[in-house]
C-alpha cells in the first residue's frame, strides 16, 4: 500500500517552503548551471555588482574586481551566500503577506517544484562530477611532476588530487557511485534511493574538502544540503525502518505535471533536456579526454636529472641560477606532449612539442606563445637512462647529458595492487 503525503501546511512550514524555494533560485542561477556547458554564465549574471556592493557596504571586505574567485570559497561567494540569504528572507515574507492576504493555497505544487528543481539540479550536476572522476579528468592520473614533487610543498588541496590520482579503482568506483545515485534522481519512483546514495556520497567529499582544505567547501556542503532536503520527506520512514524497526509504507513522489495535456508536455520537457544534457555532456567529455590523454609520445615520458649543461661550447656550473636542473617530458597528466625545463632558481619554464622518435628530434615552443617560435633538439638514448640532447635554444647552441626516471623508477608506482602482500618481492 503506497501513501500519498497530505501534510498539514503550518505558518511555519509554509515559511520554510518558501525561503528553500528562493534560496535555491538564486543559488543555481546562474553559476549553478554547470551542466548547460553552451552558457556563460557571465552574460547572464546580475549578482557582480551588487554582491560587491553588498560586501564592501556591510562586511567592510575590499574586492579584487578583476579576480573575483567565483566558486573558490572567496569572500564574493561568502557575500552573494550572505545576500541571497537577506533577500530570500525578505522575499519571503513578502510572500507570505499575499499569500495571506489573498487565501491562496497552493503549498503542495510549490513543494513539488522544489522536489523537482533539487532532483535535476543534485541529479545533473552529481553525474558530470561522477563521470569527470570516472574518467579521472577531475584529479588527474598519477604523473611524475607529482611523483617528484615533496609532500611538504603540497597544500591540502593538491595533496589529495595527489591522493586520488593514484588510485584509478577508489577515484573511479566514488565516480560511479555519483553517476548512478544522480541518474536515480532524474525519476521520481527512485528518488529516494538516490538521495539516499548521494547524501552518504556528499558527507564524505564534505569531510574531504573540509579535511584536505579544498577550496569548493561551500559548493560541496550546499550540495549536501541539498540531498538531506531530498530526503527529508523519508526521514520518518527511515526512523521507523532502520531504528525504530516499524513497518513503513512508501511515498508516492507527486509528479509535477498532473493532468493528461500537461503530462504529455511534461514528458517532452524531460525528453529534451536529458537528449541535450547527453549529447551535450558527451561531447565535453570527448574534448576533455582528448586534450587531457592524448599522448603521441608515451616512450618519451620521463622525468630527466640534468648531469651537463653547455652553452655555445661552455660547461654551465650548476651554482648559476639559470642552469638547467631537470627536464620534465609528459610530466604532467593534465598536460600531455609538453616540456617543462625547471632552472636551478626554481624557475619552471613550459613548452608544447612535437617529436620524430624514428628521427630523434623534438621541436618545441613556449606554451603561451602564439608565434610558436622553434626550438629544435635531437636527441640520443645512450642506455635505458642517459639522454644526449643536443640543438639550438632561443638562438644559442646546446648540449645537455641528463639522467632520466620513468614511472618504474618509484616504489610508489613500480608495482600495483596485491592480493598476496609477500609472493612477490
């Protein structure tokens, strides 16, 4: 026997109903639209110059205007949470004025419409952030700029895409639990079953990003409360079923559409815009995992100690700065078929390049220049180790012997997963 809710609508609820529904208007809109990909949401933004205005005026913040930090914990997001908060509460009562004074009755639909709107909302956005770490697009793959780099030179933030990079089976197994618990969402008989999935998903990125300093904090959290939202309807229920040990009777999710002519309309809305959000979704993707996967030269990759440098026919000492210390081939997942030369003074530089192994060469150029003004190297593999690179750089003739490491030169990706800890040394 399935239960159709009826709740009896209090001044109090009503008032909750309609600052949730306000709420989540002006959180989504427009930056929340991160599965409409065709949108830039900077066109259709009215929030810039009063949230500004609203934080300087009563927080006293200064801004930088010309790098705002929309989405990173800033102080801009903590003023536009703080001012659609003001202003969903004034909308609210304002609302609730009319309602009063001209007896409309109409608490169940709008409910509805919050349910709905949280559905597809949770839904499309917890599938796009499943699939980026199915993919691992989000943190990455294990790379050697990684490999190299010292954990005391992490902060939180990229020490966990650390952490997660290396492990293929954790990052892509908590990416499917999103994908399937936000396709659950898109239909109301299994609304339940996704929310549920995504409330423990979310309280564990909650714990993460607050753990690991990650600076999403407030996306993931609204995210989170966002789902208990979803569940709120069940948590009887779940009282009864899972402490209580009380037989339940399930809730029918009221559709949003209710008449036959609407229905039919309601059908071809959700049609429409699963049919976008996937061919949509499926090109994005496409283009991120060509860009950030695509790798001609796998046999190249290595992370190469400069031993000799020399310039024009002199032997560079290692005390000056501008020596070169390492050469990073594809050192980066997210920047594949590039160079980076670290100097001595630390200075990193980047280039793009493209190589000939039959021939031997490799021509790059700087990674932000549009000119693509060539460097030209060749370059011999005296054993499975030493390199000779030789050619022209930025005019002046070069002759590096460098000492390379590739990804079975580290314990930590030499070997994978066992099963039996000692069958192998």
């Amino acid at each position: 026997m399935t239960h159709i809710e009826t709740p009896h609508w209090s001044l109090s609820s009503k008032i909750f109903l309609r600052f949730i529904f306000l709420y989540l208007l002006f959180y989504i809109y427009p930056y929340g639209f991160e599965y409409i990909r065709e949108l830039d949401t900077s066109d259709i933004s009215f929030w810039e110059g009063i949230t500004v205005w609203f934080g300087e005026t009563f927080l006293s913040w200064e801004f930088d205007k010309q790098n705002l930090l929309n989405g990173f914990d800033s102080k801009y997001d903590y003023s536009r949470f703080l001012l659609i908060t003001v202003l969903s509460i004034i909308g609210t009562i304002a609302w609730i004025l009319i309602d009063t004074k001209f007896k409309l009755n109409y608490n169940q639909k709008l409910k509805t419409l919050t349910r709905t709107i949280l559905r597809y909302h949770i839904g499309l956005t917890l599938i796009i952030y499943g699939l980026a770490k199915v993919f691992m697009l989000q943190f990455g793959e294990m790379d050697l700029d990684r490999l190299e780099n010292t954990i005391g030179n992490h902060n939180g933030m990229s020490y966990l895409w650390t952490f997660m990079s290396y492990s293929k089976f954790y990052t892509m197994t908590t990416g499917w639990v999103e994908v399937i618990g936000g396709v659950l969402l898109l239909f109301r008989r299994s609304t339940f079953i996704g929310a549920f999935i995504l409330f423990i998903a979310m309280i564990n990125v909650v714990i993460i990003d607050i753990g690991y300093d990650v600076r999403v904090k407030m996306f993931a959290i609204h995210l989170l409360v966002m789902t208990v939202l979803l569940i709120s309807n069940d948590l009887k229920r779940m009282i009864n079923f899972f402490i209580l040990n009380k037989p339940t009777v399930p809730i029918i999710e009221l559709p949003l559409f209710t008449n036959p002519k609407t229905k039919k309309i309601g059908y071809i809305l959700k049609a429409c815009i699963l049919l976008y959000f996937t061919i949509s979704s499926s090109i994005n993707f496409s283009n991120r995992i060509k860009s950030q996967t695509a790798n001609r030269y796998p046999s190249m990759t290595g992370f190469h100690q400069v031993e000799i440098q020399m310039v024009n026919g002199d032997t560079i000492p290692k005390s000056t700065n501008i020596r070169w210390k390492n050469i990073s081939i594809n050192g980066s997942s997210y920047r594949p078929e590039t160079l980076k030369i670290i100097q001595e003074d630390k200075k990193q530089l980047y280039f793009l390049f493209e190589a000939d192994t039959i021939k031997r060469t490799i021509d790059f150029h700087e990674y932000n220049d549009s000119e693509k003004k060539a460097n030209s190297f060749t370059y011999d593999r005296l054993d499975d180790n030493v390199f000779i690179f030789k050619g022209s750089y930025k005019g002046d003739s070069i002759w590096v012997r460098t000492k390379a490491k590739t990804f079975k030169n580290y314990r930590l990706t030499k070997s994978g997963m066992r099963w039996i800890t000692d069958l192998t040394k």
